[in-house]
C-alpha cells in the first residue's frame, strides 16, 4: 500500500556534527528538535506541539538545552525512530467480534521516539545520548491490580483497513494479524502491542512495524505473539532503520481484555 506520497527520506540516519555555533533543525511531526555544535558539545532542546496545533518551527528565545561534551572523534550524530519504551494499549477503531477460528488484520499508528546517538564514522558504534516522543502518551495499566504491568495509552484508534491518511512522517504502522484458535468468539475490545519486541522499517519515506502475528489460543491458554523479523507484505522491500528494543521473537502474554478490565484507566 502506497499513501500516494512520499514522507522525508533524508530526516534518518548518519548526519555530520553541527560546526561550533551552527544550528541544524529536525521536523518530525509535532516535534521540532534543534542540534547546535559548541566546540566538542552536542546542544539539544526541543519544542512538541498540542495535538491540531500547527507546529512553530521558530528556536525559542528562553530554549532550555541538553548539553553533551562528546569524544573528540564523534563527528557524526545518527538520528533513528524507536518505539516507546513499554507495551501500548489501543483500542480498535470500532470494537469487533472475532469469531473462532477466524482471523483479522488491525493496523496500529504508533507515535515513533526520536533516538540521538554520537558516532566517530557513519556506520560506526553508536553511543546514545537521548530519545525524545514526537507524542507525549499517558501512563495506563494492563492487567488486573494482582497480575500487570505498566503501560502506555495510545489515543489512535486501531483500524481495519489501511487508507491514505494513517500515513504520517511520525508515525509507525504496524500491521497485527489476530488469528482466534480457540473455540470460543474474541471480544476485541482493547489490545496491548509489544511494541518493545518490533523494529522498524522504511519505505518511500513512511515508516513499518515488522509483521505482527498474535494467535489467541484460549481463555486459560493465553496468547502467543510472534514477531516474524520482515516488514509486511503492505510495505514489501523496505529497508530495517531501528532494530527492536528487545531482540525476543516469540512470548506469551495478555493481549486481550475487555472494557472494563481497566476502568478508570486511559479513557
């Protein structure tokens, strides 16, 4: 599936180290990053702007900057999207019924992290200096208040079909299939993705999720998500930018709840 344009494909990867008192800008979104170089100091500062905001791209005048003093050799700053550190919770678009073994397909925007790293070559080791949300998400709960954990609420809506609008230079895209095993219909409700477990790919600018496979097996048997290492057949021959935050394939883990499983949290 192809948005019919084109995002940025300069904004990622290698860039060399702003000269001393030279100031590159970043858009990404509602974020506005700014790099400025000061002898052998990295300076970051950023301004985020409110969901329908249209962003000011001016520096503030009372900017607050991060000061990094780097090794003499890290001449070169490489800028990736991540995944938020935690699960996300979502909902889907428009709640569903996933009959027994029957099987969907959801597709998720997940608002990326900017990640900064300094390195001495382009391609070289890279030591992180800061990761910045282009979005800032609220704190949720999965689980119940004996067994879960703590998460992150998307405020996007899980969709059924991909159309030209979800795309988004900020956002992720990440295709979940839902394959029901069990003998029982799936109230889909309110999903966690594992975002911690997938890397990200791009294509003509716009940024994948690697394929998300989450079969249900049952009530008591839980749920098995499998990460399949290749972006998905939507974005076929995109290229992998930022590996996952934790390289484990396969787990198990609560994926499904109902509404009220979490009352009180995240809307």
């Amino acid at each position: 599936m192809n948005s019919g344009r084109e995002g940025p494909t300069d904004l990622w990867g290698d860039r060399p180290m702003p000269g001393s008192g030279e100031t590159q800008r970043l858009d990404v979104g509602p974020l506005t990053v700014w790099l400025r170089g000061h002898e052998n100091e990295l300076w970051i500062t950023f301004v985020r702007s409110a969901e329908g905001e249209v962003p000011d791209r001016a520096l503030p005048e009372d900017a607050q900057w991060s000061r990094w003093a780097l090794h003499e050799s890290q001449r070169q700053i490489h800028i990736s999207p991540v995944f938020p550190d935690r699960p996300l919770v979502v909902k889907p678009e428009h709640p569903f019924t996933l009959m027994r073994r029957a099987e969907a397909r959801i597709y998720v925007r997940v608002p990326a992290w900017v990640r900064v790293e300094s390195t001495d070559k382009p391609g070289g080791e890279r030591a992180l200096l800061t990761e910045i949300p282009t979005v800032a998400l609220s704190d949720t709960w999965w689980g119940d208040f004996r067994d879960g954990e703590l998460a992150y609420w998307l405020v996007t809506k899980g969709r059924r079909e991909l159309t030209a609008d979800i795309f988004d230079v900020h956002m992720v895209i990440s295709a979940v299939q839902l394959n029901n095993l069990s003998e029982d219909d799936l109230q889909v409700e309110k999903l966690s993705l594992r975002a911690e477990h997938l890397s990200i790919y791009e294509k003509d600018g716009w940024l994948w999720a690697e394929e998300v496979r989450v079969e249900h097996l049952g009530e008591k048997e839980g749920t098995e998500i499998r990460m399949d290492d290749l972006p998905p057949a939507e974005a076929a021959g995109a290229r992998e930018i930022s590996p996952a935050r934790h390289q484990t394939r396969s787990l198990k883990a609560r994926t499904f709840a109902r509404l009220r499983a979490l009352s009180g949290w995240g809307g």
